[in-house]
C-alpha cells in the first residue's frame, strides 16, 4: 500500500504585525513620557569609593548648595500632592491648583512659605535667573525645614522603606551642614544617607585589599 504523503506547511512566522505592534508602543512611551524637570540648583558632590547607589523612589532628598542654601525635594507626584495640600492648608500658603500641580510634577525647592507661591509660577529657566530662592529657614527662630521633613513623613504614612538623602556641594560650609542634621536629629531621624561622587579604592587600603580578595575567590 503507498505512503500517503503530508503536505508541508511552511514554517515561516510572518512578523509584520508584530514589529508594528512594537514601533507604535515604541511611539507611544515617545510621545507620553515626561521628562525630569532640570534643578533649580546644581551642586558638585565630594567623593568616596562608597558604591551603594542612590535609589530611584521612596526618597526625601535635600540638596545644599555651596552657598548654603537648602533645597527639598521627594519623588511620587500623589505624595508630593498630598504634601504641598497639607501645607498650603496649614499654613494658608495661597496656593492655587496651578502651584499645585507645579509643585507635584516639578523639580525640588529652596524658597521659604512667603516666596513659595511665587517660585511655582516661574519656569525652570526664570528661577535659576531669578535668585529669588535663598533656600528653605532652618535657623532656630523659623525652621521651615522641620516643617518640610514633618509634612513628607507624614504624607509618605508607614514608608518603612523612606530614606532620607543629603545631597551637598564640596564647598558647602560645615556649620550648614551640622544645622541640617541637627534638624534631622530634632525629628529623632538617626539614619541619613550622603551622596557622594565615586571615586577609585586607594591601592593597599582596606577596602582595595577586600575587592581584591573577593575577585581571588571568584576565580
């Protein structure tokens, strides 16, 4: 009896439809994607061989610039707009859902309360130009900077994974920067994380030794 021979079917997977599909998703995170607002400030930060990495949320970050000002920022737009509403609220700061929204979706500030409505009507360009921002009190007179801290904890609720960042200038004076962990310290944060530059382990140091040993045993 003859073999009754199947017909081949190609194996050839069109992929047309699929490359389609990824040029538009493609397009689409293109054209939604909103950019992080440039800094008010910028700083240059002193090095350590420290290679632990900034994460990228569940952060409250303070940066101080090398003329001492102080700027605070914090990621997630739901929290930074449930933080800048309690403010506003308590502090009657003036500040309509346009300052709001500025506020929630911008970069960080250095203002205090009289000043702030104002810097949340100014572009990014306007603020570096205009040097309307002297950075946020903490003297001990008006520390605003407490309020800062107090309100994000607060607006973050049970975050056990918060921390809490010190961005400073190389050139910042010393006193700024004990008065700034002072105020931690009043709000009984005893774990602060400072971000530096990395820099090369010196050879024949501790640190150095330990990479080399770990690389030894690897291989």
């Amino acid at each position: 009896m003859p073999k009754v021979k199947m017909p081949r079917k190609s194996t050839l997977i069109d992929m047309t439809a699929m490359c389609d599909v990824a040029f538009l998703l493609l397009t689409f995170f293109m054209l939604a994607t909103k950019f992080k607002p440039d800094e008010p400030v910028a700083v240059v930060t002193p090095s350590s061989i420290n290679t632990q990495l900034l994460p990228d949320s569940d952060v409250v970050l303070l940066t101080v610039d090398k003329d001492g000002r102080v700027f605070f920022s914090m990621d997630g737009q739901p929290k930074r707009q449930q933080l800048i509403e309690d403010l506003n609220t308590n502090f009657k700061l003036g500040l309509g859902p346009t300052e709001i929204n500025n506020f929630k979706v911008g970069s960080s500030v250095g203002a205090d309360f009289k000043t702030l409505k104002q810097v949340l009507n100014m572009s990014g360009d306007e603020r570096k130009s205009s040097n309307i921002e002297k950075g946020i009190p903490m003297d001990s007179t008006n520390n605003e900077l407490a309020i800062w801290i107090e309100y994000a904890r607060a607006a973050q609720g049970n975050n056990n994974k918060l921390k809490y960042c010190i961005q400073a200038d190389n050139g910042t004076p010393y006193p700024v920067i004990k008065r700034v962990l002072d105020t931690f310290k009043e709000k009984k944060i005893q774990k602060l994380n400072l971000v530096t530059n990395l820099k090369a382990k010196p050879p024949g140091s501790a640190a150095a030794l330990y990479e080399e040993q770990q690389q030894d045993n690897a291989h």
